[in-house]
C-alpha cells in the first residue's frame, strides 16, 4: 500500500467528494482535510491514481460555479433527530451498504406517503403501470445513460447451465470465487424508474398528451466509500410520474404539479429547499452540461432537511426535451416536437426526511399524518 496527497486549488464541495472514489479501483481509502485528498493506494498505483484524479477535478473545475437558485423554501425547524436515534427506534434498519428496511409505523408511513404523491395526479386520469425490476440491456443503451452517468451501473447475471458448475455453486460463493461461473449479463437493474416506459412506447403514436405513473425499483452504485449515510442507496423505490405531449403541455404540467407538491409540503409541515439542480456527471467530456442544464431549467430537484445544515435529495421534476422521444421513435399524434418530462419521489428518502423532522413518536407528527395512517 501507498500512501499519496493529491492537492487540490480549492475545498471540494459534496458533489465533487462522492464521485473521487470513482476515479480508480485501485483507491484503498480516501480521507479529504481541506484542499487535499489524502489517499491509500494499491502499490505501484501512485501516477495512475493521481493521473485519474486530475482529469477528474479539473474537468469538475472548469465548469464556471454557479450558486443554486432556490425557487421556493421552508426552514423553521429547530430540532432534528440523528440517524443513530433513528435506527436506535428500530423503525429503520441497516440490511448492508447501501441497504434499509423499514419497519411497523416506518412502512406504513411509506404507503401513506406514496399514496399522497398519487392524489397529486387527481383530474389528470393518469395510465397506471407495473414494470419488472431487469432492464435490458438494449434499452439500457438507448437511453443513452450509460454515457452520461455510467458510475450507477449494476448488471444482473445468471450462473452457467452446467451441472458441473452449479453443483460448485455454493463453494464458490463461501470462497469469494463467483465470477467463472456467470454468463454475460443481459439485463441491468435500471438506475432511472422510466425506463420501462419508453421501452414501451418505442415506435408508437400516442393519440393524445399522455400522463403515467407507477411504483418502480430502482438501483444505483453510489460508490463504495459512500454508503455511510442512510440516504445513499443502491436499492429504492421511487413514485414515478412520465408526462408526453406538446413543448406547453409539459412545461405546464411540471409547473402545476410543482404547485401541488409545495401544498403537500405544507400539510405534511416539513423544511425544505427546492432548486434548479443538475446531475452529478463523472466522466469529464460530460461536465460541460452541468451548466447547460442549469442555465435552462431543465431540473428541479427538492431536497428536504435532515438536520440544521443537512438535506435529503427526495425529489427532481425533470425536463427531458426530445431526448426520449427521439431515441425511442415515439410521438403524440399531431404534435411536432414531442417531448416528455418526468417526476420521482424517492419513498425511502421521504420516510428518512420525515422521521429525521419528526421522530419516532407518532403522537409528534402532525395530524395530517396521524390521520392518513389509520
């Protein structure tokens, strides 16, 4: 093992901390103190770790900093519970890196806030859905995800039909050996909830503007020196809602259900910020659209709080422009563009928000809840 320094010009910010992990596998441990990035490494990994990192900072850097614009907030609160206090309840409970389980009131609370997020669609008659969790492959690409955010990529494999092999299986697992024995993946667990969707729809006429919503599982690599915070998932469900039509149509309708959703915030009494977002690219060539979807709006994303200086990402009401629409050959009849946009509401993200404001004690949260779990 090595021990290196990589000096940066200036204190990395959040973002830019999570996805250093992922410049090399051959990063052991990392520890950030100020501008520097303190490092172990595998020996003789010294130059290529350092080569990785700098492409990776100085591409982060030369995106111009723009301060997030907050287009609506609530902080009032004075009191937060910790996530010690919150797994010490037994409501929440680790199942291993990246992975929780709620339990009694927690899961019930989960319902009722998705069944919340459902009565923001009333009087837009939307077209419900139930999707498989494997994705694949094909339409992984054509999404073209794998380009702009390959870091959350998780592939699904089977073991090989052979009887020789499988009779091995279990030695191998116990032994840490598993590799020889899978066949190429052709289905990934899909990093986005939509997906499915547009899978769908490829090469279809849709008669009119077009609303859907369904419960999906949703799966992302968040990299492996970040799953000490709760919120950082590789396994969640996410309340989806697609909208397809005209340039008006989906502009208006993010602005109305963002509408919708600042009253739901207020019944459910919680603080939050919501701003103009983007997403959190790790190849280089792809920093350049960080700006670009700031400039023009295209993200919104609401990020409730878990403490007095700490938020929880727990929705993004998304723009998508003819990406969708174009890769998959789907149109609204008589409409020239069609485009889409799409809203995710992270249910377990909620859950932890929530009880983070909250508590564990029932009798606490306000009556809009108390009421909604009988």
């Amino acid at each position: 093992m090595q021990q290196i320094v990589f000096h940066a010009e200036q204190v990395m910010d959040d973002e830019l901390r999570r996805i250093v992990g992922f410049a090399s596998e051959e990063i052991l441990s990392i520890r950030f103190v100020g501008k520097h990035i303190q490092l172990t490494v595998q020996d003789g990994a010294e130059v290529r770790v350092l080569d990785n990192i700098h492409k990776l900072v100085d591409a982060y850097n030369r995106v111009p900093f723009t301060e997030e614009e907050v287009l609506y907030a609530e902080t009032k609160k004075k009191q937060f519970y910790s996530e010690e206090e919150l797994l010490a309840s037994d409501l929440i409970s680790r199942c291993g890196e990246g992975l929780i389980s709620l339990n009694g009131v927690a899961a019930r609370l989960y319902q009722f806030l998705d069944e919340c997020f459902i009565r923001l669609l009333e009087g837009y008659h939307p077209q419900l859905r139930k999707f498989p969790v494997l994705l694949p492959l094909e339409t992984y690409a054509s999404t073209k995800y794998l380009t702009t955010s390959p870091q959350y990529a998780m592939f699904c494999c089977s073991v090989r039909e052979s009887i020789l092999e499988v009779n091995t299986l279990q030695k191998h697992v116990v032994e840490g050996n598993i590799t020889s024995l899978l066949t190429h993946p052709q289905y990934a667990f899909s990093p986005s909830a939509c997906f499915h969707l547009y899978e769908e729809l490829r090469g279809s006429t849709l008669p009119q503007n077009s609303v859907y919503t369904f419960r999906q599982n949703v799966f992302r690599n968040e990299g492996r020196f970040n799953w000490g915070e709760l919120e950082r998932l590789r396994d969640y469900t996410v309340r989806e809602i697609v909208f397809i039509g005209d340039e008006d149509y989906v502009y208006g309708f993010r602005e109305e259900l963002t509408g919708k959703l600042l009253s739901l915030l207020r019944q459910l009494g919680l603080d939050y910020e919501m701003k103009v977002g983007s997403d959190p690219f790790i190849i280089p060539e792809m920093q350049k659209y960080k700006a670009l979807q700031t400039r023009s709006k295209v993200k919104y994303e609401l990020k409730v709080a878990k403490g007095r200086a700490t938020a929880i990402a727990c929705a993004s009401l998304n723009l998508h422009g003819v990406s969708f629409a174009n890769s998959f050959g789907f149109e609204v009849l008589g409409t020239e563009p069609t485009v889409s946009g799409c809203v995710g509401f992270g249910l377990e993200r909620w859950v932890l928000a929530f009880l983070s404001q909250y508590g564990n004690d029932v009798a606490h949260w306000p009556d809009f809840v108390q009421q909604g779990l009988l």
